[in-house]
C-alpha cells in the first residue's frame, strides 16, 4: 500500500506509507481516513476482499515519528459496514455469508503504530429475533477517548427497554423505527446533543437540550462534526437532492437548499466562509455556497 503523502510538501514521509502486505488479496478497498493530531498519527481503514465474495478488516496506522502496526481481522465476512469510526475508535457491523441473521458489531480501539489495534468487545445478535440498540457515549473532552458502549436486544417488550434505557430515550427509539425496516439503531450522546441513526446511517431522531426533532425522511449527515453543531444542523436529503437546516435551539426548518445532481460522499459545512465543503464519488471537492439567492459551485 502506498501513495497516501503529499509530494510537494511532505516527500519526507512517502517511507512511512510503503508496505508490502503478505496476504493474497484480490482486491483492497479504502473505506476511511483520520489524522489524529494529538499524537500526528495517520489512520486508514480498507476492506480487504479474498475469494467468494468475502472480506477481512484492514486497519494501518502509521505514527510520523516512523512507527507504523497493521491490523488484519482474522475473521472473514460477507458483508461490512462501519457504524461509527473517530480519530480513536470504530464500530463495525457485519455478517457471514452462512447465515446473514447471524450479526455482530465490532468495538476496536485504534492504535498509534506503537500501539497496536485491538477489539475491545464483539457484540452478537440475530437480527430478526433480537434486533439491536447500540449507544455511544462521547465525551464532551476532546482530550478524553474513553468511550463508553453498550448494547441491549431492540425485539423485546417496551418495559424491558424501559429497564435498560430509561423512558424517554426508549420512546424515541420506539418512534425512531416507526415506517423504517432497520434491525439495529445507533444511539449517540454527546453532552446535551442526541442522536439516533438507524443501520442505514440515516438519522432519525436528532436532539439537542432535550427537545427532540424526528426525521421521516432518509438523511445522512456523512460527517460526525455535523451530529453537534454549534447552531445549525445539516442535512442532507438524498432522494430530493436537498440541503435542510434546522435551528439547533426550536428544530424550525430555517433553509431548503436544491443541490447540485451529483453522487455526495462528505459535507463539511464551513462556518467561517459560510458554504459546504463536499466531495464527490470521483474524489473531487466543491465549494457550495449561496449568492444572492443562487448557488454557486467552485470544484477543485
């Protein structure tokens, strides 16, 4: 694996991104990027494909000080999909091919090249029999990276969630799953914002101060700074191709934006200049903002 530096500015680094891997792979994909800045350690996560469709987790950690660790799951599946990746932690969902019911989540703790990557906890569930709610405690230091996870079954009676979660985080799951066909939900606080995600990545419930707004359509807000904004959250309505933004504080639908047609895979919204930051499925960037009532888009 190389080609992950910068060659004007950083060609003192491209040793650091170099690797054979030993493994016969038939095709490596990248699926995620992080720099963690308190210790200047790159992270990338890809999905390594063998024979008969399956996959394997592939996590590289290269510190710039020259350490560098890789981590291979030793496990083998169908089907994987992140479910929440920060610069120290990530949560994956996945299957065998077997029996797709058969599912786990994955916590790992990510590594700093001297540190290796570990799985902290792997989760089991039926899908259909147990269904499943995961929630993610974040905490409001930026310095602090112990997370807290915890999972309980979703198919069971509302006062079993009642004596798991409390009322009223279980009255928003109960109508967060309301018109959807999604086996698990992601439940994630963070100080005074909530969030629920159904497995599709899609927000259904966002919260802020404990006033609630429920989301019927499918959103996805593609970045997690986007989940505690400082005034207005983003979202972005893919099947009408439409930014909404709503006031944090009474969750008023203040802007619908029409966006441009073409596939998004990130947006970063841009307080300082006021405009979206968005990267296409080609890798590219534009900048999205409004002009006197028209959007302008400036690609890069």
């Amino acid at each position: 694996v190389s080609g992950f530096y910068n060659y004007q500015d950083n060609i003192q680094y491209k040793p650091l991104f170099q690797y054979d891997l030993l493994e016969d792979f038939q095709a490596i994909s990248i699926k995620g990027t992080k720099y963690r800045k308190s210790d200047e350690t790159f992270i990338f996560l890809f999905h390594a494909k063998r024979e008969h469709f399956i996959q394997q987790l592939l996590i590289i950690t290269v510190n710039l000080n020259g350490d560098s660790s890789i981590f291979l799951d030793s496990q083998g599946y169908f089907q994987i999909s992140s479910v929440y990746f920060d610069h120290d932690n990530l949560l994956t969902y996945q299957w065998k091919k077997e029996d797709p019911a058969q599912c786990s989540i994955n916590h790992y703790k990510l590594g700093n090249g001297k540190t290796p990557t570990q799985v902290i906890r792997s989760y089991s569930f039926h899908r259909d029999n147990d269904g499943l709610v995961c929630k993610i405690n974040i905490p409001i230091n930026s310095m602090d990276n112990t997370m807290k996870v915890k999972f309980s079954p979703f198919h069971v009676e509302e006062e079993e969630l009642n004596q798991i979660w409390g009322h009223e985080i279980t009255t928003l799951l109960i109508d967060a799953s309301h018109g959807t066909f999604s086996h698990f939900y992601v439940v994630i606080e963070k100080g005074d914002h909530l969030t629920i995600l159904d497995q599709y990545q899609n927000v259904r419930t966002k919260g802020y101060n404990r006033q609630f707004q429920r989301f019927s359509f499918d959103t996805n807000i593609y970045n997690l700074d986007n989940l505690w904004p400082n005034r207005f959250f983003i979202a972005f309505q893919s099947k009408t191709n439409c930014i909404r933004i709503y006031d944090k504080i009474d969750w008023r639908l203040r802007y619908t934006l029409p966006f441009l047609h073409f596939p998004v895979i990130n947006i970063k919204w841009n307080q300082q200049q006021s405009s979206f930051i968005v990267m296409d499925k080609c890798r590219r960037f534009h900048i999205i903002e409004l002009l006197d009532g028209a959007i302008v888009n400036a690609s890069f």
